[in-house]
C-alpha cells in the first residue's frame, strides 16, 4: 500500500484537522468530536447534517457553508458516525426552526442517524431526515436494504441547503430534499479498486483489461465485471440504465459526471462531452452540470453519473447562490 499517510489509526484525525486548517472561514471543528460545523452558526433558519464513513472526500465537510450543509459528521474511512457524534453535531447546530438529517441509504447510516433522531427528539429538539437512494445499479446490496445513496445526495445538499437559506420551514425543506431524491438517479463504474487505509490492501482486482460496472462507493464489487471499452461505450451503458428508470423525455436535467477519486478530470471531460451528445438527441435539455470529485471512493479510479430530473423550484433552487469549500456557485 502506497499512500501519503503517517499512520493508519490516525488518518481520519490528521485529515479532519488538515480540513479546519485548510478552511477556517468555513469550518470549526466541535470540541472532544469529529463533527465540523459552520465556522458561524446560521441562526433563524432550519439546520442541514449530513455525513457517512470518512474516505468520500469533499463529501461532506466539503459542502458544509453558506447554501448547503451546517454540520457534517464523518465516521472511520467507510464506516458510519455513532450516534453521539451525531447528536453532538445536532446540538451544535439545531435552531427553533429544526434540523434536516440527509442520510445515504446504508444500513448503519441510517440506523445511526435514526437513533439520533430520537436522543434529540426526547430533549425537545425537532428533528426529521430524508435517505438519499439514487443508485440503479442495484436494488439491494451488501450494505444496503434498498438502493444505495450515492453522489446524487449532492444535489439533495444544494437544493435543499438553498431551500432552507431562504427560510422554508422544516417540512418545506423536507419535502423539497425528498423531490430531488424521487427525480435523482446515478451509476458508477470502476477500472480500478480503492484501498482502505487499515486494511492495506484493495477491496477487489481486476485485470488490466477488465472494468467494474454498477460500483459502489466504499470499494464493494460492482454488479458484474467486463471487458473495458471505449469512453462513449461505457457512458452508453450506464446511461441506458438510468433513462430506463424514469422518464427524462422532454425534460430539463442537471447532470454530474463525478469522479471516484482517481480518475483525471481530463478523462470526467471526455465522459462528459458524450453524455450531453447523446442527451441532446434524446430530446433532454441539460440545464446545468457539474464535472469534478463530489462523493470520491479514496483513490479509485472510476467514475459515476448523475441524471436530475428538474422542475422550476428545484432550477431556482439550483442556481441560488452556494459558498463552501468544495460546491460554490454565484449569486
């Protein structure tokens, strides 16, 4: 294993520190946690917590900011936050209008989240969540009861983060976060597999010739492995799996050709140019796109597409400004 590390037991710690450090304006970290929160707390307005195992850099303390997230609560390198953690992040940030949980959908997140949910419940703090599932590759998996949540709960932070910037009330944030999570779909495919820090060596092989289709993001086997092919050949495949799972026909979309960690923007690029051909002779109008390391896998070397279906409030929404470390957009 070959990394820039100094210790295993210490990685998550040294890059949570490294993060504040490279971030003060955005972020502070809460005493005696690993929680990162605003450096100035919003006030008046809902709270938005994410967050999920450690090793999905910038998700999510990079989406913490003006727009997008109050608190981000990252646990071991692909392991869930315990639930202290999280109730810490809630304390730190809840305000009498509540707080939003945005949890992907793997069975300790969820589990962890919801045994927070209910801690702060019981000392009066309103709490509600949402659980992002927009992979198709799979309809359960290793991790999962249901579909994964994968990069398109980027988009739940943006939308809904801008929605509750503007003052929705906790059930209007809500239920906006709930209409990406019904309009968003997503699938990843890998060449090469990640390794976990403490494990030391990677969760899967492939030959020189081979590529993983329908990969997750914590280093788990796709759906089925074969033959590498061309750029626009594997965009072709992955593509067919998502138009084949709503209705995009007519319809205005944000894509996001995310990377998974490893993978050159040059290459997100290449992907990139075909995916908006080929949606622009199916008749779907791309409104806005993002290309570039959203939700990352370590170091793997792959890369997974995101369709969003749009209406009018989630365009607004969309463009309203954003200022965090990792997602801006200007007003």
């Amino acid at each position: 294993m070959k990394k820039f590390i100094n210790d295993v037991n210490n990685v998550e710690e040294e890059m949570i520190e490294g993060m504040v450090k490279a971030y003060p304006q955005y972020l502070k970290r809460v005493e005696g946690t690993n929680v990162l929160v605003r450096a100035e707390k919003k006030t008046n307005k809902v709270a938005l917590i994410s967050g999920g195992g450690s090793g999905h850099e910038p998700a999510h303390a990079g989406y913490v900011g003006r727009g997008m997230l109050d608190a981000a609560v990252p646990g071991p390198v692909f392991t869930s936050p315990t639930p202290d953690q999280i109730l810490a992040g809630i304390h730190e940030v809840a305000t009498e209008q509540g707080v939003l949980m945005v949890v992907k959908n793997y069975t300790g997140d969820v589990m962890n989240f919801e045994m927070a949910e209910e801690m702060a419940q019981s000392e009066g703090i309103s709490v509600k969540h949402v659980v992002t599932n927009d992979d198709v590759a799979v309809k359960n998996s290793s991790f999962t009861v249901g579909r994964r949540g994968v990069a398109g709960t980027v988009f739940v932070h943006k939308i809904a983060g801008a929605k509750a910037e503007a003052g929705g009330s906790l059930d209007e944030v809500q239920t906006i976060a709930q209409k990406v999570i019904d309009n968003v779909r997503t699938m990843g495919v890998a060449i090469n597999p990640c390794t976990v820090p403490a494990s030391g060596k990677p969760g899967f092989t492939l030959d020189e010739n081979e590529m993983e289709v329908g990969i997750g993001i914590h280093g788990e086997p796709g759906t089925h492995r074969e033959g590498i092919k061309p750029a626009n050949e594997i965009v072709d495949i992955v593509l067919d799996k998502i138009l084949a799972d709503i209705d995009y026909s007519g319809t205005d979309v944000a894509v996001m050709v995310n990377g998974s960690g490893g993978t050159p923007l040059m290459e997100l690029f290449v992907l990139n140019n075909h995916v908006q051909d080929v949606l622009q002779k199916k008749g779907i109008h791309v409104y806005r796109a993002f290309v570039g390391n959203y939700m990352t896998s370590i170091e793997m070397q792959g890369f997974s597409l995101s369709l969003l279906r749009l209406d009018d409030e989630m365009k607004k929404l969309l463009d309203a400004p954003a200022d965090t470390p990792s997602f801006k957009v200007l007003g």
